[in-house]
C-alpha cells in the first residue's frame, strides 16, 4: 500500500508560479486587494444540514423569510402595469411597476379564497391595467388596493381590511430585490462591498441571452457549495484546465458574501504546457478580436497581452473599459451573494446562477440560469431570451453545467448515507465553510449551534 509519506507525496499540489495580478493602486474601481481570511476552524460540515427537514424548515423561518432576494430585471417592466412573477419556496411575488415609475412587490394571491392573481410560475412578464382574480373575479388596482368586489353587499363583515400584502422590495444593479422580512434592514446594508466591486461593470448595456430553469435532484446547498470553490474542477471539468489557473486563487469573505478571483487566458499548473495554444485559449483570444494564426509570444504572455489588446481596441469595439482594471478584462471576478446567488462576473457579460430552494423536499432544488452579454455602443439592441422551464437530463445546459448536473444528484445521494457523517473542508474550500457559518448566523443566532444540532 506505501507508507504515508509516499500518499503525501503522490497527493501534493503541484508546484506553480503565481499569475501577475493588478495591484490596489491599478485598480480604478473595483477593490482587488486580499481580503484576510476569518478564522472558521476545521470542523467538519454536518451531512444533515443538506437532508433534514427539519433543518430545511428552520432556513424558512430564520433565512429564507428574512434575506433580500434577487427578484427581477428593471428593463423587464419599463412601463406602467408591466409586472413579473417571481418564486421562492412555496411563495410567488408580483413585481409591478407602479403609475408613478416605481416598483412594489406583492404575494401573489387574492385576499377572497387564496388563487393565485396570475398562475403562470416564475419569469412570466406581462402588462395589466389591474389584477382580478380568474375565481370571483375581485379587482385590485397596481398598488394592491382594492378595484372592485363583485357583491359586495352580500359580506356583512364588509371587505378585508387591505388589499394585496406588500412585501419590501428596492433595486440596484438594474435588477429588482425584495425581502419577505416585515422590517428589514436596508438592501444596500444587506449587499455590504457588492456594489462597490460590481457597479463598475456595463449591466446596463447587457441583454438578457439566457433564462431557464432546470429541476435538479439535490439540495440547494449542494449546488451553491459547487459553484464555490475551483478544486473540482480537475476532477469534473478537465477541460477547463486549458484556459484557467485553478490553484493560484484569490479568495476574499466578508460578512455574508464572498467571492474568488479566477485567472482566465492562461494554463492549470496540472496540465504540461502544450506546444500549440489551446483551443480554449484561442476561443478567448478570438473574442477579444486578435487571430491566434498571427500570436507569436509565449503562451504564457497570452492573458496580459489579450488584456492589453482588448484596452486598446475596445473604445473602438463599442466596449466601455474605462472603469475596470486589466484582470477584469479577462478574468472571473466570481461572487456569492448571500444565500443563492453565484455571479460569473467578466468585462463583455455575466451569469447569475441562483439556487433556489423546492417548496418541501431537501432533496430538490431550483437552478435558475440568467446569463446576459454586452451590447456594444451604437448596436441594435437584441431581444431578451424567453424564459424556459425542465427537468434535469431533458436538455443540454452546455458542456460545463451538463457536468455539474450529472455529479450533484449522486452527491445528493451521498448525503443520506450511513458511511458520510459531513464534508471534509480544505483551504481551497474556504467559501463553503465561510457561507455554512453564514447560515449559522441565520439559524442558530448568537447563541451558536446547540448540541446535536446539524
């Protein structure tokens, strides 16, 4: 079998040089310094925390009911009576923009016998001048107050006291956030440093490409812990090894979000440098427009030389740049939004894959793709994809999410057995241990996890 210090060495992690990366100084907008890391200890993760409904119960009342959440995009509802349905868990929210141009957020059901107003699931946009009811047909204008009852006359207790519950609701970022907390904190205290690192970014000149939701057969958890740290990539996604550094990784946690910094345009230190650019490599330099037939540097030169062509060429390319430093423009600045949202944020576009939670099994989940491209200045402007709707296996997501998909059920599986009491957490894993506290802090409050708790 070999001793220990053959394990120990066939399991080291190989050697690399660091990637060049901008210092605080280069950076016009976006803070790029290391954020120091929290001391969370080694303990293992509790398996039952992904499989209890109990535990699933408690995320309800104490996280799922008091976070704000990612609700809709503003270009989405541009006019008066434009409205979006949104869900969580066993809730459904209507987004509408109001006379005045603002937005208010509302369960969608009626005050009469509970329909739903509009029934139609998450991401159905439409246009209402008022929302009646299909049952009895009661009317509620766009601030929720009622319109019309039909029969009024014949309630001698006369009409509920309001009309739709509004539930919080407030924007950044062009999108519509909202909170099913009756006195929340405010959105901005909530999203802590996330709008100073994003705002930089051209969301507002992005289209949407991409809006589908997949049924997946796993906690929410288990996709969020997936979609937050690089160590498996060599394990599910090996092709990736060609284009990106998954060891030399900046993590940074703040007090609910984090995020990594993944260098983009150059070689895993796990993989031999080949003789000819990758494949994966040219794709990047094709869309930053340079020919790789013409490249005749290192292979190692290639990502800060994309960076320096796409500086120069894209005021050019319609391409705003001006607030981003040189790694954004090739690199992953990938953030967690505390609880369910994991944004692959890059210079020409970026993707939101949000984790949502099913209404009662802990072994089902949500997985909601939105992803959206840059518009270039003076282009005409694309229409918005419509949102679709499957289960796992029914369609491809591409390549790298069909891998994701096709591992987290059997990971699932894992959780329920009698032979996997919690996950094992290493240094490249920080995120996972920094959200699980976070949920913590949700769940257990000061006082901490009691005794046997997960």
């Amino acid at each position: 079998m070999g001793s220990e210090e053959d394990f120990n060495k066939r399991s080291q992690t190989p050697a690399y040089t660091p990637v060049r990366r901008v210092q605080p100084h280069e950076s016009p907008e976006t803070p790029t310094e290391k954020h120091p890391d929290p001391e969370l200890g080694t303990g293992m993760i509790d398996a039952r925390r992904y499989t209890s409904a109990q535990f699933m119960q408690w995320e309800w009342e104490r996280l799922w009911t008091k976070v704000w959440l990612l609700g809709a995009r503003l270009l989405d509802i541009p006019e008066p009576g434009d409205y979006v349905v949104t869900e969580i868990g066993r809730e459904s929210i209507l987004i509408v923009r109001q006379a005045d141009a603002t937005v208010r957020a509302f369960y969608n059901v009626c005050q009469h016998r509970g329909n739903r107003l509009r029934d139609c699931g998450l991401g159905t946009t439409g246009e209402a001048r008022s929302f009646t009811c299909a049952y009895h047909h009661w009317e509620y204008e766009l601030d929720g107050s009622y319109r019309r009852i039909p029969d009024i006359d014949t309630f001698p207790q006369g009409r509920p006291k309001r009309g739709l519950r509004e539930v919080a609701c407030d924007t950044w970022g062009g999108f519509v956030w909202y909170t099913l907390n009756e006195k929340p904190e405010p959105l901005r205290e909530f999203l802590g440093p996330i709008p100073k690192h994003l705002d930089p970014y051209n969301f507002d000149r992005m289209v949407q490409t991409r809006d589908i939701t997949v049924e997946w057969n796993c906690n929410w958890k288990t996709s969020v812990d997936a979609f937050n740290e690089s160590y498996h990539v060599q394990g599910i996604h090996p092709q990736l090894l060609w284009y990106l550094h998954d060891l030399d990784i900046q993590i940074d946690c703040y007090e609910r979000h984090s995020r990594y910094l993944i260098p983009f345009g150059t070689l895993s230190p796990r993989v031999r440098r080949p003789p000819s650019i990758p494949e994966p490599i040219k794709s990047i330099m094709k869309g930053a427009g340079m020919d790789p037939a013409d490249y005749d540097g290192p292979i190692g030169n290639i990502r800060t030389d994309v960076q320096k062509h796409k500086r120069v060429q894209g005021k050019a390319q319609g391409r705003d740049y001006s607030r981003l430093n040189d790694d954004q423009l090739t690199d992953d600045y990938h953030y967690l939004i505390f609880p369910n949202l994991s944004l692959n944020v890059h210079a020409d576009d970026f993707w939101i894959f949000r984790q949502r939670p099913h209404p009662s099994d802990p072994d089902r989940m949500f997985y909601d793709i939105l992803t959206y491209e840059l518009v270039p200045e003076g282009a005409e402007w694309p229409e918005r994809a419509k949102h679709r709707k499957w289960s796992h296996g029914d369609k491809s997501i591409g390549t790298v999410l069909d891998q994701d998909a096709a591992n987290l059920p059997g990971v699932q599986a894992g959780m329920h057995s009698a032979g996997f009491p919690g996950l094992w957490i290493g240094r490249q894993e920080l995120r996972i241990r920094h959200f699980h506290k976070v949920i913590d802090d949700y769940i257990y409050g000061a006082a901490g996890r009691p005794p046997g708790a997960p």
